[in-house]
C-alpha cells in the first residue's frame, strides 16, 4: 500500500534491519533500494537512508503511512520550483480502521519534505526528527498514518516505547513521585479526549485517548523503577 503510492518517485530508499519476513523481495519487486543495516535507532537508521539517497530532496515516508492524491501532485509541482528548504505536511491518525477527522489527531505537522543540504535527522532512539537549518513551509494535502494494525499490534509496541520513553526521561534526570504517576492517568485522558476533541472519533477516539493515559503511567513507572536502581 505504502509503496504503491511512491511510483512516482526518482528512487526509493528502504533500510531494512534483517527481517525475516518477504519486506526485501516485496519491495524490490517495487523496485527500491534496499540496505540492509542493524537497527539502533529510528534517528541513525533514516540518517543512513538519506545518505544513500542520490537525490538532494528527501521525502521521508514509514511503512504504515500512506501518500493522499493531492499530496503526490502538490509535492510534485513544490519540487518544480522549491521555495523553501523543507516542508511541514500533515498527517491524520487511522486507528482500528477509523481515519480520524475531528480534533489535533486529525491533522497534525511533521517536517516530512526537506533538502539533505539543509537537513539532517537527529539520532532520537524514537519520535526522531529533522533538524533544519533553513525555511520551512507547510503542504496541505495528507499523509495517512495507519498507526497500528489491531490493539495486539498496538501492545506490541507499547512495550518498546514505553521503555525509551522513560530512558530518555532518565537520561535527563527526570523524577516522578508516585502521587504525579497516579495523576497523570486522568490528566492525560482529559487532554486527549477532551482537549482534543477526539470524543469527536467515536469508538476509536475513546480507545486511543484511553491507551495513552496508561502510555504515560506505565512510561512514568518504568521511570521510577530506573531511578531505584542508581
């Protein structure tokens, strides 16, 4: 689904981290360039990608997004003529089959389109990001996210970033007292609910809003069990 909406590009780039799965034939079949690098990182890892790029523009996609019409023909005709030396594009959340339309998952900006002279990726184990040094403009058509396939795809990550959560909160000595573990339950399902108006997305938005309430106490636990260990 990804790849089938990236014909259109000079080349594609996928970094794949040993899998054992058919990720490398399918995506030769695609005609992609594929290397094939150990993970340590979703900063290094796409840092890798964009040095083997041939290209000065990169348009950095993951696996579970996937490219809207307008978008393709707007990137296609910024490129004709760059104002900017990067470009922020929104991306809307699909969440057990929901695409979101309502509230700040609907709509959301990620420097995604950007010039190698002018930017590089940080080295963030997770949520890495594009360090720009130049001026940004913004595209209007989407990228969606189809972030987690089922809620079993969803546990499978939770661990994972649950952990590096709180290892970069530890690497920046970050404490959390047991009363604010407990408080952060309700306060962040109000922001993600309420706030955020993902009321507004159904079922859909009641579970996600629901799971990242517990993201963060379980994130702020795991903290805490790093901190009694020094």
């Amino acid at each position: 689904r990804t790849l089938a909406r990236l014909k259109w590009c000079n080349e594609i780039i996928l970094v794949d981290d040993f899998s054992t799965d058919n990720t490398v034939e399918i995506s030769e079949s695609f005609g992609c360039k594929v290397f094939r690098r150990n993970f340590d990182g979703f900063g290094t890892q796409k840092q890798f990608a964009v040095e083997q790029a041939s290209n000065n523009w990169i348009l950095n996609i993951d696996a579970d997004e996937v490219l809207s019409d307008e978008l393709i023909v707007e990137v296609q005709n910024t490129l004709k003529n760059p104002q900017c030396d990067g470009y922020d594009i929104p991306v809307t959340h699909v969440f057990l089959g929901k695409i979101f339309k309502h509230g700040r998952e609907s709509k959301y900006y990620h420097l995604r389109l950007f010039n190698k002279i002018s930017g590089t990726f940080d080295a963030a184990l997770v949520h890495e990001k594009v360090i720009l040094s130049g001026n940004t403009g913004k595209l209007k058509g989407v990228i969606l996210h189809y972030s987690y396939k089922d809620l079993d795809h969803y546990f499978e990550k939770f661990n994972r970033y649950t952990s590096s959560g709180a290892q970069k909160l530890f690497q920046k000595n970050k404490k959390r007292s047991l009363f604010l573990i407990i408080a952060s339950f309700p306060f962040y399902f109000i922001k993600h609910y309420f706030i955020y108006r993902n009321f507004m997305n159904g079922t859909a938005g009641f579970t996600w809003s629901y799971l990242n309430a517990w993201y963060h106490v379980i994130k702020y636990l795991k903290l805490k069990e790093l901190n009694n260990k020094i």
